[in-house]
C-alpha cells in the first residue's frame, strides 16, 4: 500500500507533497481544509498521542466519542459516526416520565396476550387446522401497546388520525386488543383465517391485514415483505404531497410502520429509505421489532442486526432510535466504570443473544457476564433469576415510550426505532427465541399452564384441562378498571385502531365536451394512442372539479411518452421547491420542480411510484379526499416488475388508472428483448381487481376512461355486473358499506407509440360492446365466403389491411373487430360458466362473446401484438374455428414490419391464418392457404413490406 494513503486511512494527517494543504481522512471522507495553524495542530496532536499511551485505547475512544458529540451540540460540520455503541441512544436520564398507569396497562397487555395466543390455538382445533402465528406478537406486544395507548390517532382526532402500518403476522394481537375494546366478538375470534366458512363470507377474521376482505377494519396490507415500509414511506409523502397543494390539512397526521428485522432483509424494505431522508418525512416513524429472527431461524446469528441497521439508517439521513436495553440493566451500565459491560455488550453476536435466552439465569451469568472478570463481578450480587430478569428494551414501557415521545418530537428527518426483544416473549420454553417458534401454532396443556401463570391469567386448570383445543379467551368485561382505562385511552386518542373509513362522496364528473375532441381523431395526422390519451388527459386536468385531482406519476419517462409538456404548467412536485436554475428554464417546456407541483416525479423507481399509486389511489379512504392517480410507465416494468405492489395495491383497493405505455412486442423494436412487452396484459389479467384494456384508437381510450371513471369516481357499477362471481371482487357487497359506491378496482390501459391516423369515431359506434371488450369496427363487403378478423391495440392497421388484401386477392369478405380486452371477455364468460355449474338447471345465457359471434360466418383470426395466450383467454368460448396470432418468444431489435414478419402478426400473415381457417371449414382447398403463404413468403423476414416514411420509430 502507499504509504500516504495508510496513514490517512489510518486517520492520521500529513502534509501532501503539494505543501499548503492538510489532507484529513476519517472514515474515508476527505477534507481538504489548509492547516492555518499548525503549530495549534500539533499541540492538540501530542497532547492525544501522550494521553493515549497513559491512558489507553478505552480512554481515547472515550474522549473522541464525547469531542465529536460535544462538535455536533456546537453545530460543527463533521461526517457523523453511523455506528454507536450496543446500548440505548437514549441515556436513562433523559427519559421523559411515563404518563400512563404502567400496573394497568401491563394487566390488560397480558390479557391481550394470551387472547392472541389462543386465539391461534383454537383455530388448530380439530377440523379447522387453518394455523396462524404466535411468537411475532409476543416479541412486539410492547411496542404495539406503547403506541395504541398514548401514541396512535384515530380517525376521529382534530388531526385526521394516524396511518398504521402494522406487521402481518402480529395480526393476532390486534384482533386480540380489538375483542378486550368489544369491537370483535368471540364468535369472530373463533373464524380466524375462516373467512368465508365461520358465519358467511366477511364474518370470519383475515390471516393478515388485508382491507379488501375487512374494509371497515384493515387500513394497509403488509405481510408481504418489504411491502409495508415502502409503502409507509409514500403514505407519508403523499401526505405531505396533499397539504402543500391546499387539497386537505395532515400536518398533525403520523405515520408509523412496524415491520421484522428479518423483513429487513428485503431490498424493497431498504432501498427507498434515502427517499425518505431526501423529502425530510419527519411525519414517518419505522419501529423495527429486532427479535433477532426471521421465519427459519436468527437474522444476524454472526453479526448485529441492530448495528447494521443503524449504520444503514443513519448513513441514509435517518434519526435512529436504538433501544436494546431495559430499564432492569440501568445500574449495571451505571456501574460498568471501565466500559467492560459495554464492550461484552458490543461484542456478542446476535446467535448468542438468542441462545442466552433460550436458557436460563445461569446460563446467561456464565456465558454472557462471566466473560470478562469485571463484568462477572458486576452480576455477584444479582440472584439467577434476577440476571434472567434483565430485560430488552423492547418490552420495556418507559423506553419504549420514551423512544416515540423522541420522534414524535424529531423535525427534519424520518426516525428509526430499533428495539430489541425477544421472539416467543412470555409464551414459556418452548417457543422463546427457539429457531422454530415461527412456526409453531399450538401450545401444550403444560406451556398453557404456564403462559396462564406468567401472564397471571385468572382461569383454572380445571377449565384448561376440560378442552385442551379450546382453552378459554378471557375479558374481565367492559366494566372492569383495565378495559375502561383502555378504552378511555382510545377515546382520548381519537377513536378504535386500525380503522378504515370512506368518507368520500362521488365526483361529480366531467361532460361530453371533454372528450370530444378525442372522438374527432386526429385528421390526416399519423398519432400513437400514447399522444391520443395524454392529449385527453389534458382536457380532463381542466375539469374544474377532477382536474386538479389528477395525479401523474411518473418514473422518468415523461418524455418518451410526450408528457413533459405538463412540467411547465402542472409542475413536479418537490416539497423544497426549485432551489436552482434549471438548465432549460428559458425554454417553453423547461424542467419546472415547485412545493405545489402536480406531478409525482419519481425518478427510475417503478416500486417507488407503484407505492405512490397505491397512497394516491386509496386516498378517497385514508384522507377521504378521492384523488386519480395516472401511474404511466414502460410496460415492460410494470406487472413483472412490481406484481406484488400491484397485488398489494388491489388488496388495498386503490383506485385509478395504470398505464402501460410503449406496449406490445413489435412497437419499438430498437429497444430488444427487455424491453419489448408482450405479456403485461396476461400478467395485469392474474390480478383481479385489474380491468384491462388494449384500446385500438384514441375514441376508444375516451370512452374506456370515461367509463373508468364512472365505475371508480362516480359511484357507478359495470353495466355487465360479472365481476361478483370472483371472491373478493363483488362490487356490490364492497360498495354496500359506504357512499363512495362505485368499484374497488383499477384499470391497466395499454398505449403505444406507433403512430397511425386515428380514425374519427363511427358512427352508431356500439359503446357498450367495446366497454364489454368487443365491437365489430368494421364489416367486410358482401359475399359468401367471408372470415373475421379480431384485432387489438396496434395490430389495428395490420388487421384493416388484411381485409382489403383477402378481398382484393382471395375475394374473402372479412369483418374486422376490435377486441379492446381479452380478459374482460373472459371474466364475464366464466361468470356465465360459474353460475352455470352451481345452477345447472338454469339458463344464465350465452357469454358475451359467444352471442356477438354467434351469427357471424367463417373462421376467426384474432391477431394482437401480445403474445398467443391473450387471444387464447377467449378460445372456449369462440363459436367456430380460432386461429390465434401472436409474439411468443422473446423480443429483439429490428424494424417493426420485420419484427411482425418474423412473429407473424402481420396483414400478409392474417390473411394466410383467414385462408387456413377456411380451408379447414372446407370452403376453399388448401392449396390457396398455401399459395397465399408463398405469395407473401410469410416465412421470409426480408419480404417484409418497409416501414412508411415517418413512422418507423423505434426507441424511446
Ligand atoms: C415477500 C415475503 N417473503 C416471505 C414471506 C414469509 N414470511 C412470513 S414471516 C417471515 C419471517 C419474518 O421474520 P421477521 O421479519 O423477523 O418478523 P418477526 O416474526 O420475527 O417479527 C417470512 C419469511 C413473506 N410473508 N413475504
Ligand atoms: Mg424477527
């Protein structure tokens, strides 16, 4: 190694051979300040050298910790340290007093409890077996009761009340505290995970947090990992994002998220943390329950989960809150004079943390304390069972208190609360911090006993005994002091927690007149549908009562897809506003950031903008302000990036429109194989709050959005009302419960950039079968031997060219239809078959598909930009011969007429599939299909037509 470069990594300074300057490096960031005394230097040097050798290494450490605390109390600019020691960050004596009755809360905390445990263990009972999860509540009840009892707003405080990310798997104490207030009934704690059997559909209770099966109770669903922190993160941007555009007051509304050490380990759980810092979100709180183990077994067992999150938190701009040691250790640490507790403490790996309490007292005296001789002489006086009984900070009441009233008050930056526990908490041997308390759902009549004992539980071992299944819940009832303190505490704080409300009113929504001009097309001018819905979206930001409702979120695509038009008069949204020149401000379409922006600019972070779609598209229940988003991004990265977001944004029944844009396989064909999408209407077709459509023409787009807005922000329901027979989708059973009324549902609308004219729209134009997913846009000629053609999206113009070639050529009379979604098609036909199967003896009618084709003649060809198994949705229910078209396989960069050639989704190519389906209906002889083929050379990339001047495009 360079000698210069080991000393300054060294941390040691040394003149640099240019003279003059100084170069100090501590902890590898440089500072090239000039030395202006170095005489002063020097001395200071010498005196921390001369102190070192008399005092050794503790002492110096000591002294630096407290000058670089004393430079940070002076607001001297120095890179802050992003690791402290193993111990709470905040010292006992600055812990504030704990307002609450401590006795009491720990009475009824106990209750809740053992209500949680049981209640898993009843639902093991002998023909339900449908499991749940114990020991995660049991390491976090602490936390969650610190913050329901003096922390967490409802929904009926002056502020707007709180929004709760709670940890998926402690749903059980929630549902256990929700029983003791006599908000749920024991009748519904016994449908736990039954959730359609126990009682009727929406009678039982959900395995996890999930609003769409408990709308009036769950408010966000997080038990996918890594979810809820990103999540939490936008909720509480959004939040801020509302009051500075003067659309609702949230000054006093927190978010908090509860989420597992283990859970850490997602990278969607760290990697927008520094989003957080960046807006300076002192609005959002994570408490990180670091029980030291995940599902299989320790998160860290040869490190310190709560070390690295610290560092990672701090080093990303966070305020973090360790809180690993209860109160019990005070005067153990008070009396560790020497640092020698501390450094044990410092370096234990978190697998022994875990194994200690496993054990016993004595165990932890021999294997913890006694490692050091000072700190094995600290614990002399203690009794086993009272080192047993030294606590982690995470089931501590005053520090964890202490730790929310320190961020509650913490202004600038988001905080982070560590708090160590143990997984298993209180629930006995068996299952505290073993590697398989995760999974474990039952308890033995024994640890039964003993949970009873230790929460002091007054029930008998008679009636434990007389049914092992189904140990009793317990209630002291409403009147008793435990469960009026409790619920005078939530009265207090503004009402039940988690609570979901949807207090919106129908939007009154925009006219005619704002999609007219849409309708019109474009004249002779060639327009991507991409421009066609932009254009109209424009027209509907002027709407006095949505426009200003409109949420663009965009991950830096905004030009590709024409919208940096709006920068200059929507803005971005930036809570710091512009703070520089921006380099095209003299521009007309300059790049414009402001405090009351409209627009969500989020960067290339399709999770992160999925996030904000998700907060803005639930708003009209969390805020009770309905707010559009229009989350437009690369289809490619949509679905198949951030599937789960989107699951999860269903779940929370957001609301809004998801474009998909630069759509289809053969559209931009310069960009290749990643970016050439296919598929994203077979994936949006899994998700089933997701409405799909893969509109053809821009008057298309205008009534599909218009109806969207209807079904979602008017109050109105699909005009097909299929949508019932799919669990968790009824439209009616959903908006029975609020005014809103309307659909919990999101549309998916797929745009491309291919420009063509777009046509006015027809006349007599059927509206109702283009919303259903189908409509005959144009009928062929006259004449016997005929075929149909249905065609999606882009391959619109392929399939009206196919029409003129099979008349002009094969004197084959086709109809062309525009199927606008496959999957809607399929949704309402086998809502037809499932009503069929359950009723065999009634007559639900044909599908819709089946009816509209059922009079036509010839074989079908559909043909779309998507691959094979987007038409094939339909196949079962396509009366006569269906041959599909498509662009399985991967995509690649070449010209689009190449690239249709090559998949074979071309005109040349529908004809060939129209003149094979006719053949094999017996009406022409085979030969012509073949001749056709030949013709054309459908097989011969080269004898593609070239692409018209002035629309090849390409890249984006
Ligand atoms: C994305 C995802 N992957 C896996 C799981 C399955 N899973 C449920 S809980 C769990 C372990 C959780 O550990 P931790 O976050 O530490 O929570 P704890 O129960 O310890 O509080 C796992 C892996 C999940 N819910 N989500
Ligand atoms: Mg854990």
């Amino acid at each position: 190694m360079h000698p210069t470069s080991s000393n300054s990594a060294n941390g040691s300074t040394r003149k640099s051979p240019a003279g003059g300057r100084v170069r100090v490096i501590r902890e590898g960031v440089a500072s090239y300040l000039p030395d202006i005394d170095p005489e002063e230097t020097s001395e200071w040097l010498d005196s921390f050298d001369e102190m070192l050798t008399r005092e050794g290494p503790g002492r110096a450490r000591y002294l630096m910790l407290r000058l670089l605390e004393r430079a940070g109390e002076r607001h001297v600019a120095i890179p802050a340290l992003t690791s402290t020691d193993y111990v709470n960050t905040i010292p006992t004596e600055n812990e504030p007093w704990f307002p609450g009755d401590e006795e009491v809360e720990r009475r009824y905390r106990a209750y809740i409890r053992w209500n949680a445990a049981i209640m898993v263990h009843r639902a093991q009972r002998p023909g339900i077996g449908v499991g749940g999860h114990i020991s995660t509540y049991a390491s976090s009840s602490a936390l969650y009761e610190v913050g329901f009892n003096h922390f967490f707003r409802g929904k009926d405080h002056p502020g707007g009340g709180d929004q709760i990310f709670i940890q998926g798997h402690a749903s059980p104490g929630v549902y256990a505290r929700a029983f003791l207030e006599g908000r749920l009934t024991e009748d519904q704690m016994d449908g736990f995970r039954q959730e359609y059997s126990h009682g009727g559909p929406g009678a039982g209770l959900s395995s996890y947090p999930h609003p769409r099966l408990m709308p009036d109770f769950w408010e966000f669903p997080t038990v996918s990992m890594g979810l809820g922190p990103m999540n939490a993160i936008y909720q509480a941007r959004f939040n801020h994002y509302l009051h500075d555009r003067g659309l609702k007051d949230t000054s006093d509304q927190h978010v908090w998220a509860f989420l597992g050490d283990g859970e850490m380990d997602e990278p969607e759980s760290r990697g927008l943390i520094q989003v957080a810092a960046n807006e300076g979100l002192d609005n959002l709180t994570f408490v990180i329950n670091c029980n030291l183990q995940r599902l299989d077994g320790p998160v860290r067992g040869n490190g310190k989960i709560i070390q690295e999150l610290e560092s990672f938190f701090r080093g990303a701009g966070w305020n973090v809150i360790k809180v690993v040691w209860g109160r019990e250790w005070d005067a153990l640490l008070q009396a560790d004079r020497d640092g020698a507790l501390v450094n044990l403490m410092n370096t234990t790996p978190d697998g022994d943390y875990q194994t200690y309490k496993a054990n016993d007292g004595a165990y932890v005296r021999e294997h913890f304390f006694g490692r050091d001789p000072r700190t094995k002489e600290l614990v002399k006086g203690l009794s086993d069972s009272e080192v047993w009984n030294l606590k982690r900070g995470g089931h501590d009441y005053r520090k964890i208190y202490a730790a929310y009233a320190a961020a509650m008050a913490h202004k600038g930056q988001p905080t982070v609360i560590l708090a160590k526990t143990i997984k298993g908490y209180g629930l006995g041997k068996h299952f505290e911090a073993r590697n398989a308390t995760h999974q474990m759902k039952k308890m033995t009549l024994d640890d039964l006993k003993a949970f009873r004992d230790l929460q002091r539980i007054p029930i008998t071992d008679a009636e434990l005994e007389a049914n092992p299944y189904l140990p009793p819940y317990y209630t002291p009832g409403k009147d008793a002091p435990e469960i009026q303190y409790m619920l005078d505490r939530r009265r207090q704080l503004g009402g039940y927690l988690p609570e979901r409300r949807t207090m919106s009113k129908p939007l009154a929504l925009p006219g005619d007149e704002a999609y007219r001009s849409v309708r019109k097309g474009s004249g002779k001018q060639p327009v991507a549908t991409t421009m066609a819905f932009v254009r109209l979206m424009k027209e509907l930001l002027r709407d006095k009562e949505i426009g200003k409702r409109i949420v663009p979120i965009i991950p830096d695509e905004a030009r590709t897809f024409g919208m940096d038009s709006w920068f200059p008069s929507l803005k971005i949204y930036n809570r710091n506003g512009q703070l520089y020149t921006s380099v095209d401000a003299e521009l007309m379409l300059a790049y414009k950031e402001s405090s009351v922006g409209q627009i969500l600019h989020e960067g290339i972070n399709e999770a992160g903008s999925t996030s904000s779609f998700t907060a803005v598209g639930t708003s009209y229940a969390t805020h009770g302000e309905p707010m559009i988003p229009l989350y437009i991004f690369y289809s490619m990265f949509g679905f198949q990036r951030t599937g789960d977001g989107l699951w999860a944004a269903a779940d929370q029944m957001a609301r809004g429109f998801v474009l998909g844009a630069t759509a289809g396989r053969t559209t931009l064909t310069g960009e290749g194989l990643q970016h050439n999408d296919g598929h994203s209407l077979l994936l949006a077709s899994t998700n089933p709050a997701c409405v799909a459509y893969d509109p053809a023409f821009s008057f298309e787009i205008a009534h599909i959005v218009r109806d969207g807005m209807r079904r979602m922000y008017g109050g109105g329901l699909s005009q097909g009302g299929y949508q019932e027979a799919l669990p968790g989708t009824d439209p009616e059973s959903h908006s029975a419960h609020h005014e809103f009324g309307g659909e919990d549902i999101f549309y998916y609308i797929t745009l491309y950039n291919e420009p063509y004219v777009q046509p006015a729209e027809p006349e007599n134009l059927d509206v109702q079968g283009l919303l259903k997913g189908i409509y005959r846009y144009k009928q062929g000629g006259a004449g016997d031997l005929r075929a149909n053609i249905l065609v999606a999206g882009v391959t619109m113009p392929d399939g009206l060219r196919a029409q003129e070639m099979l008349a002009e050529e094969w004197g084959v009379q086709a109809d062309v239809y525009s199927v606008t979604s496959w999957g809607e098609l399929r949704k309402e036909a086998l809502a037809k078959e499932i009503a069929k199967l359950r009723h065999p003896d009634q007559d639900p009618g044909q599908p819709y598909i089946t009816e509209l084709l059922s009079q036509a003649q010839g074989p079908f060809v559909a043909a779309s930009d998507w691959i094979r198994a987007v038409p094939d949705q339909i196949r079962q229910w396509v009366p006569g011969e269906y041959i599909t078209l498509g662009t399985d396989g991967f995509g690649f960069s070449d010209t689009r007429p190449a690239a249709r050639r090559v998949f074979n989704v071309d005109a040349a190519s529908i004809v060939v599939a129209a003149l094979q389906g006719l053949a094999a209906q017996g009406k022409i002889a085979p030969a012509t299909a073949a001749e056709a083929a030949r013709r054309y050379a459908i097989d011969d990339v080269n004898a593609a037509p070239k692409a018209a001047p002035g629309t090849e495009g390409g890249d984006a």
